[in-house]
C-alpha cells in the first residue's frame, strides 16, 4: 500500500514537472503565441506561410500536416504538426538557414 502511494506520488510530481517544462518552450510569430490545439488558419494568420509543407497523411478527414518555419535567430527549424487542421505537436527540425522572419 504504501509503495503503491509513492508511486502515485512520485507519478504526479513528474507529470507536474513534464508539463511546466513543455509551457515554458513556446513557439511565437511576430509575438503572436502558438498552443497546442491552436487551427491551421490560425497559425497561418499569425505566422504567414511555412517555409514548407509535408502531407503527412491524407487518408480522408484524417489529413496530417507537418509545417516547417525556419525563423531567423532560433538555430533550428520549429516544426508543427496538425491532425485534422488542429496543431498536436511541435518539434524542433534541423538546423536553421533562417530564411523566415518570424519575429
């Protein structure tokens, strides 16, 4: 029993400290903030188009998309990742050319 709460407890400390981390790498054009569950279009109208687009999937209504800004001054490519026009993930490419301005 005992085991089982620090389990819980040490479970719950991490989770709090994974999703704080996460909060703190926020991706912004022109000082327009990017979420997590934030539209294509709304990317679009605040960060202009990508460098470039990957179609991930498009399997129907399930099309995934992978949208690469290369933003001058970061030093790496921020890539976002939408399912079904929402943004579900961002991740940070490969070394940047900084061909975008983005700020």
């Amino acid at each position: 029993m005992i085991r089982a709460k620090m389990f819980l407890l040490i479970l719950t400390v991490s989770l709090t400290f994974s999703s704080s981390a996460e909060a703190i790498e926020v991706f912004r054009c022109f000082g327009k903030e990017i979420n997590k569950r934030d539209t294509t279009y709304s990317v679009l109208k605040k960060c202009g188009e990508p460098a470039y687009k990957e179609i991930l999937s498009n399997e129907g209504c399930d099309k995934e998309e992978k949208w690469h800004y290369d933003c001058f001054g970061r030093g790496y490519v921020e890539e976002l990742i939408f399912k079904k026009g929402i943004l579900v993930k961002r991740n940070r490419g490969e070394k940047s050319k900084g061909t975008q301005n983005c700020r």
